[in-house]
C-alpha cells in the first residue's frame, strides 16, 4: 500500500510545477483572449465597414426614391394646371354655345311664320 501512495504522489505535481503550469495556463488564456479580442476587433471593423456599405447603398436609394417622387409631384402638378385650364376653356365655350343658343332661339321667334 505505501508503494501505491508514493506512486500517487509522484504523480502529482510538486507545489512549483503546479506555479508553473498555473502560469502557463494563465499565458494560453491571456493569449486566446487577446486573439479573441483582435477577431472582435477585426470582425467589428469589417462589420462597420459592411454597414456603411449598406447605409450608403441604402441612402442612395432613397435620394432616387427622393428625386422619382419629386418628378411625380411635377408631373401631378403640372397635369392639374392643364386639366384646371382645360375646365376653364370648355366653361367658356359652354357658356358661348349657351348665348348663342338663347340668340338663334329669340331670332327664331321673330321670323313670321308662314300660313
């Protein structure tokens, strides 16, 4: 039994390399975090450039949707202006074919009649 303990015991390690491998641990995670840290970094800039990419794709977008909007706006415009001045034209020529109208129809009752 005492073989099997001190076999346990050499096995293990001694306060020191304990020291040194606690160490060591410490390095690889330091390590891994600040290559983690640097991905984080590198992703996070990739990823605003990304996103610069699609605001810039994006606001370019909406100054065409900008600009068809505001040639839609003229057209309406300018479709109004026509339709109100085409009114206003078949207004006067209605109330032109009316006075003539009432002019033939009085011209018509002074016509003597024939028997």
């Amino acid at each position: 039994m005492v073989s099997r303990s001190r076999e346990s015991l050499k096995d293990k390690p001694t306060e020191p390399e304990l020291e040194v491998n606690i160490r060591k641990l410490t390095s690889a995670s330091v390590a891994v975090w600040q290559a983690e840290s640097q991905d984080a970094q590198v992703s996070a800039g990739s990823l605003g450039a990304m996103l610069g990419e699609v605001s810039k794709v994006s606001m370019e977008e909406i100054d065409h949707l900008v600009r068809e909007l505001e040639a839609l706006r003229r057209k309406l415009q300018n479709d109004g202006d026509r339709i109100e001045r085409e009114i206003k034209e078949h207004a006067a020529l209605s109330e032109q074919a009316t006075r003539l109208t009432k002019i033939v129809s009085e011209g018509m009752k002074q016509l003597p009649t024939r028997a």
